[in-house]
C-alpha cells in the first residue's frame, strides 16, 4: 500500500467508527490573569479520557479495524498504549499480551493488569519493548497495534481534534506533547483546514526534532520526566511526514518547565496531570510558544495517569 497521509475525511470515519465508545472530553478555560499568557488558554482535558490517556482513541481504533477472526492482540507500551489496548481488547473479548520496560510507572502497569492483560516487563526502553512485542507477534500470529505509527493509531487519535474544533472553533492554535508522533499527525489532519498544530517535546525527548534536522526519523535515547509517554525509539513516519509537509518543527522545553507546568496545574487548577501531559503548557507557560495576543490557544492535557502529585 501507498504511504499518505491522513486528511480530515480519514479523521470522519474513524470517528463515525468510534462514535460514543470514547469519551467527549470537557475543556476548561483560562485567562491571562491566571496565565501571564496574552492569550485566551483552553485546556483539552483528555485525561478524562477512558484509561486516563487520548491512546484509547486510537487503540480502540485499531482493534475495531481487525480482521473479525482475530482472537487476541499486542502491543509494546510506556504504560499508556499498553492498558489501552489491554481495555480495547477487553471490550472486544479479545486477549492482550501488553510488553512494557521495568522502568514503567508502577500505576501504569496496574491499569494495564486491571484490564485483564498479559504483562511482559522488559529491561531497557519502549525500543527493547517494541522489539520482543514484535518477536511474541511473529512467533504466535498476533497482530500488533502500534503506539504511534498506524494508519489506524493516527487516525483514532485526530478524532480529538474534531472535538476541538467543535468544542472551541474560534482556536488559531492547538498545542500539544509529541512523543512518536501520533497524536500530532491526527489532530493535524482534522484541523488543517481551522487551526495550526504546534507539536512539543522535552530537551531529553526529541524525537521529532531530532527527525526534522536529519531529513528522516532516527533513533534517539529517551530521558527526562516524560519518557514514559514521550520516549519512543524514534519519531514515527506520520509525525515526521505530517511536520515535513506543513514546515513545522517541533518546540522543545526544558525539565524546570516541565516541573513549572505540572506544579501549576495541580496548585491552581488541580488537575493531576502525567509529566507527558505537561509539555503543552510547559511551552506557553516559559514562553516559548507565544500567541497572537488576543487569541485563543488550546492545549491538550493528554494524559493522567501519575498519581504523584507535584
């Protein structure tokens, strides 16, 4: 099959496909005075999301796209894929064989084990996961949903994009964390036509980044607060593509910004977000990605499930 990317239409069906199996997520609207940001700020609470993450969209996605004779699915995982696919599947009556580093959060292993799956724990990064889910996959006949770099994946996850431009169609800009790329390139072709997309990693995450200044997406070692959610191997094929074709490249934040926008979130708002789902904010919040003052930005809290509070 020929690559292309997704379009809008894509994100439709995906989204007729899904329909009220997955939670419309509320927005939460904050102001300058709060903010220091000279711009009207509306977070997308997607930790709201079922399973506590946006992946559902796309893990959902992807196992309702199977072939209807598949009895049993994998997936390699920080955490947050992995109890997606393990909750997909268990709606579907499906077994789950999830493949996780050790050095996951214990909360993210529970949720994955809460949903009935398989957990194989692997020493190293998401690379070392990714590679015995793919080992385990060829030796039984299992497929495996990806994370980040499927048709599918991609296309479930810009089903939240849609909710945005529902949700807040004045919105010039949607911010978001990138880790392989996923939720970037489908929030980007739902709203091609209404909003830029600015995607954001951490200094010690820059997959993304790394891919832009290499021509190609490369393998980058992962560190930080948010290489849990945001440490793949490398960029997938559609974030890279997807920034290639719109000439954007990804913004970077530091782990002191990181901390900032996960401190204020909890001590202002108290929302409990993961440091992945911080990233977003992070970048407003140290200026780093400025507004047109007056304007109205939306960023996504993508995922909630850390439940250290900082």
């Amino acid at each position: 099959m020929t690559f292309r990317l997704p379009v809008k239409q894509d994100i439709e069906s995906a989204a007729a496909r899904l329909g009220e199996k997955i939670r419309h997520t509320p927005t939460l609207d904050l102001h300058a005075d709060e903010t220091a940001v000279p711009a009207r700020v509306v977070l997308k609470l997607e930790l709201l999301q079922h399973t506590g993450s946006f992946k559902a969209r796309g893990a959902l996605n992807s196992v309702m796209s199977l072939q209807s004779d598949a009895v049993a699915v994998t997936a390699a995982s920080g955490g947050n894929h992995g109890a997606a696919v393990a909750w997909a599947a268990q709606r579907f009556g499906l077994g789950a064989d999830i493949f996780v580093p050790s050095t996951s959060t214990p909360a993210k292993l529970a949720r994955i084990r809460d949903y009935g799956a398989n957990l194989h724990l692997v020493a190293g990064q998401v690379g070392e996961a990714l590679a015995a889910c793919r080992e385990f996959a060829a030796a039984r006949g299992v497929p495996v949903v990806h994370p980040y770099d499927t048709w599918e994946t991609v296309c479930g996850a810009g089903t939240l994009g849609l909710e945005v431009a529902t949700q807040v169609p004045e919105a010039e800009l949607v911010v978001l964390g990138c880790g392989g790329g996923g939720l970037y390139a489908g929030v980007a072709a739902a709203l091609a036509e209404d909003a830029l997309v600015q995607p954001v990693e951490t200094e010690q995450c820059p997959h993304l980044h790394e891919a832009i200044v290499a021509g190609r997406p490369v393998r980058h070692p992962s560190g930080g607060a948010a290489a849990d959610s945001l440490g793949p191997p490398q960029a997938g094929r559609f974030g890279y593509e997807t920034a290639s074709q719109h000439g954007t490249d990804s913004v970077l934040v530091t782990e002191d910004a990181l901390a900032a926008a996960r401190t204020f979130m909890w001590q202002r708002l108290r929302v409990l977000a993961e440091p992945g789902a911080c990233v977003a904010l992070a970048s407003l919040l140290s200026g780093q990605v400025r507004p047109r003052s007056g304007s109205t930005v939306v960023v996504v809290v993508s995922g909630g499930n850390n439940p250290v509070v900082p």
